[in-house]
C-alpha cells in the first residue's frame, strides 16, 4: 500500500504546522463517497485567534464534507456514525485530549474514553483517519498539569497507534510511514 491507498484506520501524528491536517485531508478525499471531518475543538467566544484557525480549517475543505462537532465523546460519536459516512477525518486527538483535562476527568474517565475510542475505531465500517499531535519530543513541561497531559498524549498516540492499520509521522510537511512498516 501506498500513501495513496491506506489502510481502512490511520493515525497522522506530528508536531505543530508540520500538514497533519492537510495530508489526513488528501488521505480522506482519496476515499469515494461520504465525507465527515470530526472536530474536537471547542471554540471559546473570547478567543478570537482560535476562531480564525477554525475557520481556516473549515476554508481547506470543499462541500464535499460534512462538519460533525464532538468534544468529549468521540469513541461514542464514531459508533454512531457507523454506517452513515464512507471516511471520517477526526482532528484532533490533542484538543480531545485536552477537553478531557478542562473538564478535570480523573484519570480513570481518561482511560475508559480511550479504550472505548480504540474499540470505535475497530468497529466502524468507513474508513477513519485521525489526526493527532506529537507533544512528548520538545522540553519538559515546567508544572505537574503539563506534564501529566504530555504522558496521557503519549499514550493515547500509543494506544490509537496500535489500533489502526497505518501511522504516519509528518515532518515540514512530508510523510513517512511508520506503519505497517515499523518494527514491532
């Protein structure tokens, strides 16, 4: 297989700016059919700078997508959208992750929602993308909060890593696939 033909589920993993979400887009548009892009931002009013990056994401896609919003129940919303989209691009695990933490979930809510995002990818029919940050290579972060969200990122890309069929780490923009063709 090649970037071009995917596996059914792929993880796009990569640091800030590095086109996670350009390439999961080529990925999703390389599929036939019903298009959905899940996202997990929530856009706070205030925040204007943010909104500006929604809305340039929004800007990247055609009328081919249909947008579906889910903040905290991913796992629950992929199930549910089971049959009714050929591909779903979810952006991103990082800003789902970090709705889980703004809520305070305690981390056995953390890990229950991860188990139940890994089964969603395992049981839906259409083929799922998922973008996702790489947060663990930069410095160590400075309070126990940072760090704690740093090591839940690493596990969840550890646990999504293992669940799909392809991952792929972006650089300046370019691909390399690290699996299938990783060592186990």
């Amino acid at each position: 297989m090649s970037a071009s033909n995917p596996g059914r589920t792929v993880l796009v993993v990569g640091g800030a700016r590095s086109g996670k979400s350009r390439f999961a887009l080529q990925l999703g548009r390389a599929t036939p059919g019903r298009r959905a892009f899940v996202a997990t931002c929530r856009v706070d009013p205030d925040d204007a700078e943010m909104a500006a990056r929604v809305a340039a994401h929004r800007a990247r896609r055609d009328g081919s997508w249909t947008t579906i919003e889910e903040s905290l129940d991913l796992g629950e919303r992929l199930e549910s959208l089971n049959r009714e989209y050929d591909v779903l691009v979810v952006d991103c695990l990082t800003l789902w992750l970090a709705n889980l933490f703004d809520r305070g979930e305690p981390d056995a809510a953390v890990d229950c929602r991860l188990r139940r995002l890994t089964e969603a990818i395992a049981s839906v029919h259409a083929r799922v993308v998922l973008v996702t940050n790489e947060v663990g290579m930069g410095i160590v972060p400075a309070t126990p909060l940072g760090r704690a969200f740093r090591d839940w990122q690493g596990l969840v890309n550890q646990a999504v890593a293992e669940a799909v069929d392809d991952v792929y780490a972006m650089t300046a923009g370019l691909a390399l696939r690290l699996k299938p063709m990783g060592v186990a």
